[in-house]
C-alpha cells in the first residue's frame, strides 16, 4: 500500500489543477488466453475522482482515481463460477481536444488489487489453501495502456468509453504449485493471463479547463 501512495504522489502533476470531477460506469472485463476454462465477460462497475490541469492548447491530460470492480466467468467439464476482482486504478492519460465537445484520451494505468473472491458451484474447493489463501497467488499490482473518447454535450457534463489492456500477469508462475497446496483450482487457467477492460462511464466536472488568454 505504501507503494500505490508513493506512485499516486510522484504520478500527481505539481501545479494547480484547473478542473476536477467526478465520473462513475459500467465495466465489460475479461481476461486473455483462456479458452481451456471457456471464459466469457463479465459486467462491473468503476467509480472515481478525476483531476486536470488547465489546457493551453488542444494538448492536455487527465489524472484519475478509481475504484473499478472486474473479472472474468468460467467453466469447465466440472465446475462453473465467476472470479471477482477489486482494484484501485490509477490512470494517467493525454488528452487531444478535437473540438470543446469532443476529447481523445491515450495513455497508461497502474491499477492495485485490494480484494478477489470467487463464487463457484464446486463446494469441494473448500479447505484447498489455493482457494482459502487465494489472494496470495495474484499479483497485486498491475499496468497497462488504454485509450479512449470523451464527448461534453453541455458544459460540465461528460460521457466516455475507454478500453484498458494490461501487460501484467493476474496470476503468479504456477508452474510449480505451492508445497502442499495441491492443483490450482479449476477458475486458475495453467497458461499467462491479462486482464482486459472496456468501460463506459459518465461524469460531472468543475472549474475552468482552458487557461488560453482573451
């Protein structure tokens, strides 16, 4: 946690920000290189803070903090469930304002796991440290790149929709399981998997977002 506060500190910028906000939406996520537990999507939620300097030009940026809930569906030849997923992201994105109504967005994010449970309809998982003690097998942080649009129909109203694609591992190298451990539960695929978020999100910002002189 120490770390998450060091990077939200060094990543904030050091100036006066012009604009900030409030933005929530739903989240359409998924994990990558899973077909041997036939995953599918699964629907979450992301709220948050969002924080921005003022532009000088069509070039500007766009801090955000955000609390986003994430997963992925399973099943196999004899289990089905959902992996749920907590994070607090932390995205960082340069914004090219193509008109005051219409906004371009690229750039990165560091997300930290907070929580992960599953609901799975295999009771027989129960008292598997894999499962009792599963929290220890994810990588807690995570990075990626994203992009998206932005539109602001009326002053102060925005709408959005991003997509984030992680170049970090959810789960750690199972290679070689944990000494008494046993298998990893059926919702852990054997192979490198990442997570994939489509969002979609509405939001409410304030203050001034050009600082260009009359």
């Amino acid at each position: 946690m120490k770390k998450m506060i060091f990077s939200i500190l060094l990543v904030l910028p050091c100036c006066v920000f012009a604009q900030f906000g409030v933005k929530a939406g739903m989240n359409f996520a998924n994990v990558t290189k899973t077909s041997e537990i036939n995953n599918s999507s699964q629907s979450g939620f992301n709220i948050g803070l969002l924080l921005a300097p003022a532009a000088k030009g069509i070039i500007g940026s766009r801090t955000e903090l955000v609390y986003s809930k994430q997963g992925y569906d399973y099943k196999t030849s004899t289990n089905t469930g959902n992996v749920n997923l907590h994070y607090i992201m932390l995205p960082q994105y340069m914004t090219i304002n193509i008109t005051k109504f219409f906004q371009i967005q690229l750039g990165g994010q560091m997300g930290y796991l907070i929580n992960a449970n599953v609901d799975s309809s295999n009771t027989t998982s129960t008292g598997n440290p894999m499962v009792d003690q599963m929290m220890s097998y994810y990588n807690r942080f995570d990075f990626g790149y994203g992009g998206g649009i932005e539109i602001h129909p009326v002053s102060g109203l925005l709408i959005g929709a991003r997509l984030n694609i992680s170049l970090t591992s959810l789960y750690k190298d199972f290679a070689t399981p944990p000494s008494g451990s046993g298998e990893p539960p059926s919702f852990i695929p054997k192979v490198d998997v990442k997570n994939n978020l489509f969002q979609i999100f509405a939001g409410w910002t304030f203050g001034k977002k050009s600082s260009k002189k009359k």
